[in-house]
C-alpha cells in the first residue's frame, strides 16, 4: 500500500504507480507483446498500470500526444477536403536570458486569454491549440501553435491575428516582434496533416 502525504502529489496520483504491474504481489500478470506500430514493430506490456497524465509522466505524455496528434491530422484532412482553409500561426512573445519560465509563460497565457474574448475576430473561425516551450541561449521560450479552421479569408485573418496579439501582449507589459510571428496558410492535405502532428 503507498502512501501519499504531500498535498501538491495528489493531483498526480497515478504518476507514483504508472509502469508497475497492476498486481504488486504478482508480477507474472505482466506480459510484452510484439505488435506492429506507425514505425515499425513496437513492444507493448499488457498488466501494467498506466496514470495516462498527458502533461507529467515522461512514458504517458509521448503515448497520448501521438495518438491525439494523429486524430487531429486525420480531422484537419477531412476539414479541409469539406472546402474549409486551413492555416498555422505561431504565437510568441519576447524573452530574455534570464527571466523565469513562470514569469513568460504566465505573460503568454494571460495574453491568450485576452486574446480569445476578441469576439468578432474569432467569428466563424475554429482552432486546435498546442503550447510549446523550449529553452536556448535567450532562455524559456514559451509559444502557442494555432490550427486554424475556416470558411473566411485565412489571409485577412493574418492581419487581424498579429494586429490582437500583438496590442494584447504590449497591453500586458511584454514585447513582440512582427518577424517572430509565423502565419501559413495550408493549401495541401499533407501539410495539414504534418502540422497537426
């Protein structure tokens, strides 16, 4: 029986038995099976436990973000052979060296949030949405990465998109720079689906 007393740890429950059989006492329940995967043959274990956290477990998180990734592929396809447009913008904001990954990123979800009550820009348009965050030499660099779906002018929408993220960030104190923005319009079923990969 585990035991688990820090507070902060019970949102996260699962993570402390995901990889261990389901049957602590028998660990014979606990098979490897070969199947054939995207990329060739994988391993899969069969009387595993599972926490299926997409957002802490290293072994969980990569499972889910393809599995989620392909359905969206196949759903963008499908959107866009209905007669839809479909385009990719990349949302960010300046960053230094030594800011705090807490301090950037609150910064770029707050200014999404702001961002998403512009009513009249978001009319008629839907989205997948998927935050990024890496580190380089200027630090965090945390960014969004829009799919966009819709029957207007994907083109018209550029403009509008950089004109709300932009005034919004400023708003908000931060600094953006119009050639950090990226905005595609995908004309192809196969950039669609290697986007929303």
């Amino acid at each position: 029986e585990m035991c688990i007393r820090d507070s902060s740890a019970l949102h996260f429950r699962g993570l402390v038995t995901c990889g261990y059989p389901v049957d602590f006492r028998n660990s014979d329940w606990v098979e490897a099976v070969l199947v054939e995967g995207l990329e060739g043959p994988e391993v899969r274990l069969t009387g595993v436990r599972s926490c299926d956290s997409p957002w802490a477990c290293p072994v969980c998180a990569p499972r889910l973000g393809i599995r989620r990734s392909e359905a969206l592929a196949r759903l963008a396809g499908r959107v866009l052979s209905l007669g839809y447009r479909v385009a990719h913008a990349v949302l960010t904001l300046r960053h230094h060296r030594f800011e705090s990954l807490q301090d950037t990123f609150g910064l770029l979800q707050e200014a999404w949030r702001l961002l998403r009550r512009n009513r009249r820009m978001w009319e008629g348009v839907e989205y997948a949405r998927a935050v990024e965050v890496t580190f380089g030499i200027h630090g965090w660099h945390p960014h969004v990465h829009l799919l966009l779906v819709t029957l207007r002018d994907p083109h018209a929408l550029e403009e509008a998109l950089w004109e709300g993220w932009s005034e919004t960030v400023v708003s908000l104190g931060g600094e953006v720079r119009r050639e950090a923005f990226h905005f595609q319009v995908l004309e192809r079923e196969e950039d669609v689906v290697e986007v929303s990969r």
